[in-house]
C-alpha cells in the first residue's frame, strides 16, 4: 500500500475486523464515521509522522466544525480503539491517543418517570394515537417489565419467548444471550397480541419468525418503537423525551428503590461491567434526597 492510503487502509481493515468479531452496528457505524474523518485529517502521514500533537489537532479540528464534546470524546474513543488493535497487529509500538485527555463531559442523568407516572400510562386504556393497540401495549410492557434495549426488543423472535417459564431469550450487544424473566403483565399483553398478530400475517399472507411487527406485517424496526412510545408517552401526559432507553432506566431505577440487590440488575439489564449499573444507584440516590428534602420535617 502506499503512504498516502496507510492510514483510511488500516481503518478499512480495522472495521472489517469489528464485522467479523460481531461488534453492535450501532458502534460500526459510528467507528466508521468518527475514524473516516480521522483518516481524511491526518491525510498521507505515516503512522510515525502521527503523534499526540496531531491527535490534539484532530480534536481541536472537530470542535472547531461545532462537534459536541460527547461527540469529540466518541471520535477520540474510536481512535484509541484503532490503536489498540494496530498495536495488536505489530503494526505501531505506541498509542499517541493515550496520551490525549478525554474531555470533560457534564454528568448528565437522565430523567426517570415515577413508579406512578409508568403504572397510569400502563394501567389505563392505549390512547387514540396508538394505531396497533395490542403490540404497543406488549412494547410498552417488554421495554419497562424487562429492562432491555430497543434493539433487543425488535430482534425478539416468536420462539424466543417461553411463556410457561415465563422467560425470553434475549440477544444483546455482541451477540451475547441472556434469559430475562417477565411477569403477569407481560403474560397478559402478550394473550391479547398474539391472536391480532395471527390475523395480520393472515390478512398480509404472510410469515415472519419476529414477534413485533409492523402493519404489514414485517418485522418492527428501533425507529418505528422511538416514534411509537414517544407518541404514547405524550398521550399519556408524560415528557416527550421520553424514549426506549428511558424505560430501560426505570427499570433498573425502581428495582434499586425496591431493594434489588445491584448484581442481579446489571445480570438482568446485560451489563458487561457493574460500573455501568452503578448509575442507577445515583438515579435512586437523586431521588431518594428529593423525597427527603420534600418530606422530612428537619430539611425544611
């Protein structure tokens, strides 16, 4: 290869490499994009003309196109991670990115609906907006019941859900499986879809193994849900920033308030590092001193 391909060459084989270990597309997408503009900054320099100096300029570069700083840390991230397998290929002996301070971020958490808040949204009647009343009652109760992933929740599969166990399988990020149980409310949203979702296939004449599908009967996609429980979570009279995610929050949010033992969260949200999970204890923590400020008669 010549020099001035090196390093968008590398970045090619790098990704391939991500592909072939199952790596999340979300993160290939943004890996691809982040290291893309990495390539076209630093041009024809060899690996050896590339120092912490020049990563420092590729930052600098990017705040200067009006990148955020999460969006900047991310960029850094994927170069560190460019690094690291190039060190691993015997193709540099240093990591200049590791010598680059990540940015600061704001420790944002995010807003998590009450325990209340969810229970009249999930108790009541689907709204008007709500066009498959049934599936969205099941989405609603999957996301928030078990804790998972947008992603995770569209992938589920007809045969992925054992009811007499009361169990689904879940596949998340790097193809991991995990069984997550579900309760009453799951079972009793999933009585009502499943015969609805027969008699569209019927009327579509057609099949599909996933259990969520779309008016045409194909599998739901992550945006179709974003759209969908946005929809029903202003309805409802909730924020519209509510999203997936913010379900997944809850629920690992309410089962800390509730004295689950944060071991069993992190096994049952897929968590690959307890640090993770540990959010939630500051989400609950955030929580905890609101009811107290607002309650005890000595913090007034």
């Amino acid at each position: 290869m010549n020099k001035n391909g090196q390093v968008a060459g590398a970045v090619q084989k790098f990704l391939i490499s991500l592909r072939e270990r199952n790596t999340s597309p979300h993160t290939i997408r943004a890996y691809t994009r982040d290291l893309g503009n990495f390539a076209a900054y630093v041009g024809p320099r060899t690996w050896r003309d590339i120092d912490h100096i020049t990563i420092r300029g590729f930052l600098s570069h990017l705040y200067e196109r009006g990148l955020s700083k999460t969006s900047v840390a991310r960029s850094l991230a994927a170069v560190r991670s460019l690094y690291r397998w190039l060190a691993q290929a015997g193709i540099v002996e240093q990591n200049p990115a590791a010598l680059v301070s990540t940015p600061k971020l704001p420790k944002k958490l995010p807003r998590v609906p009450t325990m209340e808040e969810l229970n009249s949204v999930l108790d009541g009647t689907m709204p008007e907006v709500a066009a498959f009343p049934e599936r969205d009652r099941l989405m609603l109760e999957l996301l928030y019941g078990c804790g998972i992933r947008n992603s995770e929740l569209v992938g589920i599969n007809l045969d992925h859900v054992h009811v007499k166990g009361e169990i689904i399988l879940i596949r998340g990020k790097g193809s991991k499986e995990r069984y997550v149980p579900f309760g009453e409310a799951v079972t009793i949203a999933l009585a009502a879809y499943l015969p609805v979702r027969q008699q569209a296939l019927s009327a579509h004449r057609k099949t599909t193994p996933a259990l969520l599908i779309n008016a045409r009967g194909g599998r739901l996609t992550t945006r179709s849900v974003r759209r969908i429980i946005k929809k029903i979570a202003v309805a409802k009279g909730l924020s519209p920033d509510v999203h997936p995610h913010t379900l997944r929050h809850a629920f690992g949010t309410h089962m800390l308030e509730e004295g689950a033992d944060l071991r069993a969260i992190q096994e049952l949200l897929g968590h690959e590092r307890l640090s993770t999970t540990q959010r939630y204890t500051q989400l609950s923590t955030k929580h905890l001193l609101s009811v107290y400020d607002q309650t005890h008669p000595r913090a007034k």
